[in-house]
C-alpha cells in the first residue's frame, strides 16, 4: 500500500523520536526496526517487541496480524532512510554528475562512523529468508529496494555517456554492498575510501591512443 508523503516522513522521522512520545503502531515500529538490526530478525520474537513497546499484545496484532508482515514494514522503513541520505548526499549544490556518484561513498563513510553500525539490514532479511522461506511480502521488498538502487544509480551515470553503463552500475552497487559488508567485518578501515577511489576509475573514460 502506497503511503502518502506526510505518512512516509513520519517513518524516516521514527529514529529521532523518543519512544514514549509515538502512537502505539510507530512504537511497534521503532522498537522492531532497534531489535531487527541490533540483534537479528529471528531472534527478535514478537513477545519481546510488545514487552520493549510497551502496547498490548491485542493493540500488536491489530496493526501487523503477523511478524512477516511487520518485518515488511521494517524494511520499507529502511529503504526509506537509505535512499534518503543517498538522495541528500547526491543533490548536494555544485557536485558534477561524478561527483554525485562519488558522494554515495562519502555518506557511507559518515555512516560507518556511527555507532552502532551493524551492516545492511537487506543483506541480513536475505540471510534469514532465503528461497525456501514462505514470506513473499518481505522477498518482494528487498527486491524492491534493490531495484530502487539499480535505478537510482542508473540515473546518477546517465549524464556520463558511459560505453557500458549496465556494467557499470552492477560494478558500483557491487563496490557499496561490498563496502558496507567490510565495515561491518573489519571497522575503523578506510573501506569507503577505497572503495571510491575504484569507482572513479570505473567513472574514467580511458585514454584512447
């Protein structure tokens, strides 16, 4: 179901907001999208979720009627947050249209930075249900923000005229996914550095003789 703008700035708005201040269904929210990514999806029951929001378990289940729907939720509230700093990184005034790609890696750095950084809640649902798992409301939404990603580096290369600009975006969404695995594994490196110096050599046309 397709929310309207007012609705999903409120989602984005939940991790600055104090919990005792939101209504019961953002309070379910915030509480699971903290237990998903701190701990994991499956470890997260849906007792502890009502026990740390503190709403009544009735109130729970009248908002998600099951924890894949709630887990659906979570992860559309994450793409929401990600493509946000992604959005607000890119259009900053000035930048080139390589410079706009560039600047996803400096967010990812700034983001590395902040505790507590706990790697890509998209990688980690796909761990947790894998093919044989029967939630097709969340596989349809990571799907989504994968393909959201595909497209919104697509746009960012556009202006460039690359030879191969398919290969391209796969090489630069490669390099983020591979970014935030290695920040998570080995923290305090300069990983979204480097891994923005190669983008840009993907950014170079070559030197023709």
């Amino acid at each position: 179901m397709m929310r309207d703008t007012d609705d999903m700035q409120d989602l984005i708005d939940l991790d600055r907001q104090p919990l005792a201040s939101l209504p019961p269904r953002e309070r379910i929210l915030k509480t699971a999208s903290d237990l998903f990514y701190r701990l994991s999806i499956h470890t997260a029951g849906i007792d502890r979720i009502i026990a740390e929001s503190g709403v009544a378990k009735m109130t729970f289940y009248k908002h998600f009627p099951s924890k894949a729907q709630l887990v659906a939720e979570y992860l559309s509230h994450k793409t929401l947050v990600w493509m946000r700093m992604l959005t607000t990184a890119t259009e900053r005034p000035n930048l080139s249209p390589s410079e706009r790609v560039l600047a996803i890696f400096d967010a990812l750095d700034v983001s590395f930075q902040q505790p507590p950084f706990r790697g890509c809640p998209f990688v980690k649902g796909m761990a947790e249900f894998g093919p044989d798992a029967d939630t097709p409301e969340i596989k349809a939404t990571i799907a989504a923000y994968f393909d959201g990603l595909y497209a919104f580096i697509s746009t960012l290369i556009a202006p460039l005229g690359l030879t191969d600009p398919d290969k391209a975006v796969l090489q630069i969404l490669s390099l983020i996914q591979g970014a935030i695995v290695m920040a998570q594994a080995s923290p305090g490196q300069a990983i979204a550095a480097a891994n923005r110096d190669l983008v840009e050599l993907i950014l170079t046309p070559p030197i023709r003789p």
